[in-house]
C-alpha cells in the first residue's frame, strides 16, 4: 500500500490539503510533497521522549494520547516546541490511544484502521474464579464521553494551543451544538489571556444558545486530566440516556400522564429503563399538558419510572436552521485624492487592499 499512499499524499497536496495526520512511521520513508505532517492520537504520545522524537523527525503537531493528566501535559510541553493538540470531547476507549486490538481480534477489523466494530460497546457477563457471576449482560468496556469543558484554561496554560473534538458519526446537531458550545468558553477564556490569541480571523456569532448536555454522549467525564479517579465508565447503556425529565404518574390506554421538570414537546424523544435495566426509547407524537401520547405504547412501562429527554425537538430544530456566522472586522476609509477618490479597507490582520476612482468633481445639480 505505501505507492498508493505516496501518491495519495501528492494528490492531496495538489487540491490544498493543509496537513497529514499521520500515524504510520514508514509514511516518513516515501517521497512527500512538502506538507505539514500531524502525528495522529493512535501514535500513543505519553512521554516527552516520544513527543521529542516526532517533532525532531519533522512533524509539526502533534495528538496528545488522551489519557494524559496535567502534569504529564506540562512535562511533555516544556520539552517540545511544535504544536500540541489535545482531546477535549467525544467518545472514550477503554484502550490506551491508538493500542485497541480487540476489534481486530475478534472480526479482523482493525480499529486503527478506522474500522471498528465497536466491542467494548457490547453487553458481558463477568463471573469470578469460583464461577459466581459479578456481573450480568453488563456494558462492562464501555466508557463515559470526554468532557474538558471545566479545564480548557488549565489545558492551555498547561501547553496544549489546539482542541479536537472527536466526531465520527456524529450528526449535523452535535457538530454545531459542540463547535459553538467550545468556542464560546474559549472566546471567554481568551479575553482574559494577554498573549493569546485565536487561530482563526473574525468572530462567531450564534443565533442559538449551546447546550452541550443536549448533544449525544454516554454521560460525561473529564477522564484523567485532573488524575485518575472513579466514576469514567458507562456500564449501563452504551446509548444516550439524555436529561432527567420526568416521572410516570399515570398510565392509560394511550397515553402517560407525567410530573415533568420541564416542558416536553411534539416529537421529543424520551428514554428509560425497563425491569431488565435496558435502555428503552419511545418518541412522543403529542404531548397536552401533563398527557403524553407515544406513537407506540410502551409494554414494559410502570408508575414512578423515571423518563429521560434525549431528542429535544424544538432544540433541534434550531439547530436545523442557519446557527452561525462568522464576520471578520473591516476599517473603511473613503477620501479625496487629486484624481477623484479612493476607498481603502482594512481587515483585523492587517490586510489592506486601495481602490482609487477617477472622477470629476462637481457642485450637485439636483439638492434633492
């Protein structure tokens, strides 16, 4: 395969890709066009040697492993000078970064090859050495979704100047949800940081308000950043359960009567756990009031369950619609010149373009 990734990295050169993300060391032996080269998270950095060795072999970012703490960041920082990007929100492995071979053991389907079939998402059932079972059809691999929200300040100060959202078969709702929510707390942040400054020209400006909780994720963690702790797995549903919102008051013969939280909408989309503790989702066709009308009623459904809001319809509606825009400062300067006149404008970074005109001036012959 190494020809067709040559000649890969030129085609991409040739149509102004601005960098490789690359996690194969043999790429560096080939021919490469002259190309910004990232070192991909699968690459496992967790050391400032390794970190050292990418950026003296010539890459010029590179993917922090995501279970890195503070310490471990600031270490690898001071003895590097290329840019360092960091995990701030997505989905979590139960292997290090980059190091998961079960996919591939089980199907022949390499997660590190973008191909994977998702293993730690599965239910297991767990039995100690005497054979008694600990655990039950339990999502025993699965992990909590990253949440750096809390510690985008202590990251940046910390060395890390890029933050990835992790984004496979994610939907247009969390890409815009996400990407707002962080640039609004980084926009913030930067405000109060003498020497930092964005990466990109202009501002954004949202026609919504994010609310990161609303988005898919398998509850939250903010992993080993703040060292390791408790609390990072998700063992019972792999799915998203959603925001609390309710309990069952009343059941009839089409309808359940509730005690929400807040307002539930047509179409929202709401969960819960039945008597197996699986996950189980039902979408509400008309909700009146306190009277909620499933387009199917639900058969494992008893009066004090609690009820979860993952698909806030009104919520996404909004986000169907134009969420942002991004406008980049400019300076007009209009003013005589022998000729006739000219129009300068000047955007925030300094580039500047002169249009003169040449035109006669005259007294107006119509005052109106």
């Amino acid at each position: 395969e190494l020809e067709d990734g040559r000649r890969l990295a030129w085609q991409l050169y040739d149509v102004g890709v601005d960098a490789l993300i690359v996690q194969d060391m043999g790429l560096l032996e080939l021919d490469l066009p002259p190309i910004q080269l990232h070192a991909s998270t699968q690459t496992d950095i967790r050391t400032p040697a390794k970190a050292r060795f990418l950026q003296d072999v010539g890459f010029s970012q590179i993917v922090l492993a995501r279970e890195l703490s503070l310490d471990q960041i600031r270490a690898v920082a001071a003895e590097t000078r290329c840019a360092l990007e960091f995990f701030v929100h997505g989905a979590l492995c139960v292997a290090y970064s980059g190091l998961c071979y079960i996919s591939h053991a089980h199907t022949g389907r390499s997660a590190n090859r973008g191909e994977c079939s998702q293993a730690c998402r599965l239910p297991y059932t767990l039995a100690d050495a005497q054979g008694r079972i600990v655990a039950h059809e339990k999502h025993l691999l699965s992990m909590k979704d990253n949440d750096q929200s809390a510690n985008l300040r202590a990251l940046i100060e910390a060395g890390i100047s890029s933050f990835k959202i992790e984004g496979r078969l994610k939907d247009l709702g969390y890409v815009k949800n996400i990407t707002a929510h962080y640039r609004q707390l980084l926009d913030a942040i930067l405000e109060t940081l003498p020497g930092h400054t964005r990466a990109s020209s202009g501002r954004s400006v949202l026609t919504f308000t994010p609310q990161a909780e609303k988005t898919f994720n398998r509850g939250l963690t903010d992993y080993f950043v703040n060292e390791r702790q408790h609390g990072i797995e998700a063992f019972d549903s792999p799915s998203f359960v959603g925001e609390q919102i309710a309990t069952v008051a009343r059941i009839a013969a089409d309808f359940i009567e509730v005690d929400a939280a807040a307002t539930i909408h047509n179409g929202d989309g709401l969960s819960y756990f039945d008597s197996h503790k699986e996950l189980v989702g039902l979408r509400i066709n008309k909700a009146d009031g306190r009277r909620l009308f499933p387009n199917e009623m639900p058969d494992d459904l008893d009066v004090g369950t609690v009820l979860y809001r993952n698909r806030d319809q009104a919520f996404e509606r909004l986000l169907e619609k134009k969420s942002a825009e991004r406008r980049i400062r400019v300076d007009l300067l209009f003013e005589e010149i022998a000729e006739g006149f000219a129009l300068t404008l000047t955007d925030e970074d300094g580039n500047c373009v002169r249009v003169p005109l040449a035109h006669a001036k005259e007294p107006a012959q119509n005052p109106e």
